[in-house]
C-alpha cells in the first residue's frame, strides 16, 4: 500500500483537548449525515461487510459500510489501541486510491503525523 498525506476535514488545529474533541464529534457527525453508506443500509446485510474482524493481535477492527446503490462506500478502521501501526496492511475490495476522511489521532492530536492510506 502507498501512503498520501491529507489534512482530512480540517480536524487539527488549536484549541484546548476539550475543543478539539468537540470539533471531532462536530466533523463525525457531519460526516454521517453526507455519507449515506453509514446510515442508509443499516438493516440490509448488503450494507456492511467484515474486511478483517481476526486480527486481535493488534487490536485493530476493519469493515465496509455502503449504500443501496454503492455509490458511498466507505472502509472503516478502528485501531483499538493508543499503539501506531504505521506499516499495517489489509485488504481493500477494489483498487485504486481511498482517502481518508476522519482520523481521531489528527483531531485530538494535532502534532501527530500519521497518514492517510491509499491503494
């Protein structure tokens, strides 16, 4: 996988830890209700599927979430832990880039440098 450097939502910046954290859950929230394979799909088995739910290892959870039409499809990846994986792999349905579009690291830490994944 290649790595790009995004700034995502405009998450890092100034701020105490407590407003940062607001600004967080103001962009999560936003980002809910623009994509609608968060939401549209929830009570269709074609609105989510497992990418890798084994790897306990590493504490980390992967999963697709998509719309009817799959037009908004979107990978989540929960790293579980306060443990950086910079060179964890997983594999993605198609290729081609993904971007990011919200990463808690860079919204409470805004110094933290970890990147985006592209395929």
């Amino acid at each position: 996988m290649e790595r790009e450097r995004r700034t995502g939502l405009g998450l890092a910046g100034g701020g105490s830890l407590s407003q940062r954290r607001q600004k967080f859950v103001q962009d999560l929230n936003q980002l809910y209700l623009a994509e609608a394979g968060l939401w549209q799909s929830d009570f269709d088995t074609d609105g989510f599927q497992w990418i890798d739910a084994l790897d306990n290892q590493n504490s980390v959870l992967s999963f697709l979430r998509r719309d009817s039409e799959r037009v908004s499809e979107l990978a989540v990846i929960l790293n579980l832990t306060p443990v950086a994986r910079l060179r964890y792999r997983l594999g993605l349905p198609r290729p081609g880039k993904w971007l990011e579009v919200l990463n808690s690291d860079a919204a409470i830490t805004p110094a933290a440098t970890w990147e985006t994944w592209a395929a």
